[in-house]
C-alpha cells in the first residue's frame, strides 16, 4: 500500500520528469480539489497565464515560464469530463463527441474570462485553459517599448497583427478596438472564434460575431459583414484563403480590417497570404497586397530579469518603396524598409530588443540571441565597458 510519503516522492518525481515545480501541499477542503473554480481561483492567485488539465498529472499553472502543480491530486478523465462540461454547450458538445478540439470562451463570477481548448490526448479528455486580462489592457499597459497607437488612427487598409501561438496578437487587436470604440464613432464589427473579449459600446457601436454561435464560419461571416455597413472589420485569425480573400477586398474598398495572422515578421506575413493561394493567383494576391497593407506589428513575448513577459516586437508601416517591393516579390528588401521609414512609426526587432536592454528589462546577451539582425542588434546595443 502506498504512504502519503510515497505519494509526496512519486509527486516530486513526476515534477522533476516534467520540470515543473513542485507545489505547496496544503490542505484542501472536501470536494473542492476536483472543483475547475478552484484551479481557476489558483491561476489568477499565481499570475499565470494556463491551466493544463490532462490525465495522470496534477492540474498544473504555467506561471512566468514555469510548470506549477496545484495540488497533489492526479486527474483521471472522468475528473477533466467533470469539470469541463460545465463550461461548454451542447453545440460545442457535439463537435468534441465527433472527435473534434473545441475552443471556446468563459467567464466565471469574480474571476474573469478564460479561453479553452478541449481536446483528447491518448484517448482521454484534455484541456488548455488561458486567462484572459481582467479588463481590456490600455495601449499604454501592454508594454510596448514603441508607441503602436497610430495603427488605432489609421481610416482603411488592413493592419495585419503577427506572432507565433501565445505571443499576445489577440489582446493587442481587443487594445486597438477599445482605442477605437473610446475616441471615434465608428461601426466595429469583430469576427472571432472565439469571443474573448467583450467590448462594451461607448463612442463606437461593437458588434461580436461568434462563429459557430453567429455564422458557421469566418467566410460567411465576413460576407454578411460587407453588407452590415461597417467601418472597422476585425479578423479574429486569417485561416483560410477565402478568409483572406475578403479581408482584403475589404480594406481596399475603404474599411479598416484588423486581422491576426500567424508569421514571424513583415515578410513572412505577406508570404504566407500569397502562398495560400494556388500558385497561378499568388501575383494577383501581391499586387492586391500592395495596394490593401497598412501595417504589420509582429510581436513576440520574452521574460523579462523581474519574470515578466513583456513584447518584443516590429512594426512596418508600409510606405511606396514597400508596397513595390510587395508588388515584385522582393520581401527581403521589407527589412531595410522599415530602418528607413522610422519617421513614419516604423521599427524593427533590433530596435525593440535594445530598448529592452536600455530599460534593464532584459539582458543584452539574451536580447541578442533573440535578435533577427544580430549584427544590426550590435549597431544599437552597445555591450557595457
């Protein structure tokens, strides 16, 4: 028979396997441990940004890079099953019995909002829990070292936000919204799957299509949009080419669309809209690009010496010489264009990472690492004497 001992060594072993950390074993009281309030209450509590659930672990926090186990309590399937379908409705309970992830948002009374993904890993039930910021963060609070409000000012054009998964994309566009919806009354219409942050109407009027609650998808969606008289279209993610399609005949016929795009930098932004097409269209899709493209930020999170996560991040705002580079496939010249065009809000990562540095915010050693351009790292970013 095992002893609370050897539970308390195999726990700390299983830490060690997945290099987490092992948690503070506190009492806990009966029937609470399997309650999804409470490892939720325990998210916020760490300042995390997830809660993993999967079977044979602890629920565990991923706070400041680390993996936290929240209790001493290894899940089985029927513990996730429980404490999952609560939070879905039946249409999202259809789609997970067919085999499918589901992703969908929550919110719970006095702890705010989360975002799921319900998924099967080996056969068993799994989920990834985010939490979502309990308000949505002014510009200012984000952190950027360099001011991206003017995307917010911005009357057409698409504005592509890029990054990898978890990198921020969709709170800097529910930012910009709210820029928008507090100075300007316009039309918003946002597109999302799912609805992570709820805009209230003040200066604008928001309306927050769901897809598989409000349109089945985001082409359909985006189709009835242009016929909803918008000014400002939000694109929760650009999947498909059709999805594409119609964000940009929306910026070129006079909407501002936001949209996240999944990319590393300004090039690889307009690579991967022109590659999901087939290839006899992708010089159409460029010289419409061209015409269309307002800006790219494209941000990435780094932890901060203190253990925050702060952006480092690039941002063109796309000028003639980029819209020709663009027409003729010559995205590695987009780089040099954002050096020449800092006057016009333009910044590069390089530029991003030395403030960080200059800010005692992040080490140089490992700003450079994560630079770009590192030689044009070492341009700006002076090593101490």
């Amino acid at each position: 028979m095992s002893t609370v001992g050897d539970f308390d060594d195999d726990l700390d072993h299983l830490a060690s396997e997945l290099n987490l950390v092992a948690p503070q074993r506190t009492a806990e009281a009966p029937g609470t441990h399997r309650s999804i309030e409470t490892w939720l209450r325990r998210l916020r509590e760490l300042q995390g940004s997830d809660l993993l659930l999967v079977s044979g672990a602890p629920p565990v926090v991923r706070t400041s890079g680390r993996l936290v186990p929240t209790s001493e309590l290894l899940l089985s399937p029927d513990d996730i099953v429980a404490a999952v379908t609560p939070l879905i409705s039946s249409r999202h309970q259809d789609v997970y019995q067919r085999g499918s992830a589901v992703d969908l948002a929550f919110t719970v009374r006095g702890l705010g909002r989360f975002r799921m993904n319900y998924h099967r890993e080996r056969g068993h039930a799994a989920a990834a829990i985010r939490a979502l910021p309990l308000r949505i963060p002014a510009l200012n609070d984000l952190h950027f070292t360099h001011d991206i409000g003017l995307l917010s000012t911005l009357p057409r054009g698409l504005v592509l936000v890029c990054g990898p998964t978890g990198s921020g994309k969709t709170t800097t566009v529910a930012s910009l919204v709210a820029e928008i919806n507090n100075r300007d009354a316009r039309h918003i219409l946002t597109v999302e799957d799912p609805i992570e942050y709820d805009h209230a109407h003040r200066r604008s009027l928001v309306e927050q299509i769901e897809i598989g609650a409000d349109a089945p998808d985001f082409p359909t969606a985006l189709r009835a949009a242009m016929r909803q008289a918008p000014d400002v279209i939000v694109v929760g993610e650009m999947r498909d080419p059709e999805t594409m399609r119609i964000a940009l005949t929306a910026a070129e016929t006079g909407h501002l669309v936001l949209a996240t795009l999944h990319a590393t930098d300004s090039a690889a932004a307009v690579s991967r809209i022109a590659d999901a097409f087939p290839a006899e269209r992708q010089n159409a899709v460029r010289q419409e690009l061209a015409m269309a493209l307002a800006a790219v930020l494209t941000q990435t999170l780094v932890p901060t010496l203190a253990g925050a996560l702060v952006p480092a991040a690039e941002l063109l705002v796309v000028s003639y010489g980029a819209r020709q580079h663009i027409r003729k496939n010559a995205l590695q010249h987009l780089h040099q264009e954002i050096t020449i065009t800092r006057k016009a809000g333009s910044f590069t990562f390089e530029e991003s990472l030395a403030r960080l540095v200059e800010m005692g915010a992040l080490d140089r050693s490992e700003a450079r690492i994560r630079a770009p351009h590192a030689e044009e790292f070492d341009s700006i970013s002076q090593p101490p004497r």
